[in-house]
C-alpha cells in the first residue's frame, strides 16, 4: 500500500485535480521571496507548473517516478504540502485529504484486483482541459481486460 500511496500522489503531483488556485490577502504581507502582497490582492499558483520546476522537484521533474515518495525502508515518505499544494498548505489544508487518500487507494486496489487495462490512444499524449479542474481532452481510451479470477 505504500507503494500505491506513491503512486497516486505522483500522480497528482503531474496532474493535480485542481491545477491552478486563487487567494485573496487580507493584509499586507511578504512572501517567502520577500515578494510584497498588498491588502485585497488576488494572488494564484499552479500547481501544474510547480511540478515541473526543476528546482523545487529535480531533473527528473516531468517523469512520473513514485520512487520519489518512498523512504529507503520503502515506507511512504509525505511531502511539504508548500512543496506539494494538491490538497492546499496551511490553515487551509484540505480536511478530507486523509479520507480521500483511503477512497482511492480502496478504489485502485479493487479495479486494478479484478482488471487489466492497456492505453490505446496511439503514440501521442492526450490534451489536457483547463476548467475549474485539469482533465483530459476527450478522456483516456483504454482497453479494460478481466483478470481471471482465483479461487483459493
């Protein structure tokens, strides 16, 4: 299960569900950068293109590497959710995201037990939707293959 956990926050590293995101300051502030914020500024962040910043994730930042997450005991290792803003940082962490973690590792692990799935939209990428959340041009053509199931 670490190793899925790895798996599913790469993913969303690569492809956040939420890619872009919108805050208000409600005082005068500086950033971390000593970039000044003033009272009533709207200031987004991208969470898309952050994970692509070699700086903050490596040269190997536009791989999809779940290595990257894993401890040398391969237990999983969290990141700084500064660093990795899917489920947002600070006083406005996301309160589900414990839960949602435990809904899609559920969910993966099931399908994945009982199916097999082969890409079949050719050589090239799909394109990706900017609208309140990042999604797929058109979706993700996939062949679906039942496992054969296993009496023990």
């Amino acid at each position: 299960m670490h190793y899925l956990h790895a798996a599913i926050a790469e993913s969303m590293r690569l492809y956040p569900p939420v890619a872009m995101d919108t805050h208000s300051c409600k005082e005068d502030d500086l950033l971390p950068d000593d970039t000044f914020v003033g009272r009533g500024w709207l200031t987004t962040y991208s969470a898309y293109a952050m994970a692509r910043v070699e700086d903050v994730w490596g040269k190997d930042c536009k791989e999809f590497r779940p290595e990257r997450w894993l401890g040398e005991d391969g237990a999983f290792r969290p990141e700084s959710p500064f660093r990795y803003p899917v489920f947002h940082a600070g006083p406005r962490m996301c309160l589900g995201k414990e839960m949602a973690y435990i809904q899609m590792k559920s969910i993966v692990a099931c399908v994945f037990e009982r199916f097999g799935f082969q890409f079949v939209g050719g050589e090239e990428r799909p394109g990706l939707l900017l609208s309140l959340t990042l999604r797929m041009e058109g979706g993700l053509p996939m062949k679906v293959i039942r496992r054969e199931s296993s009496v023990i």
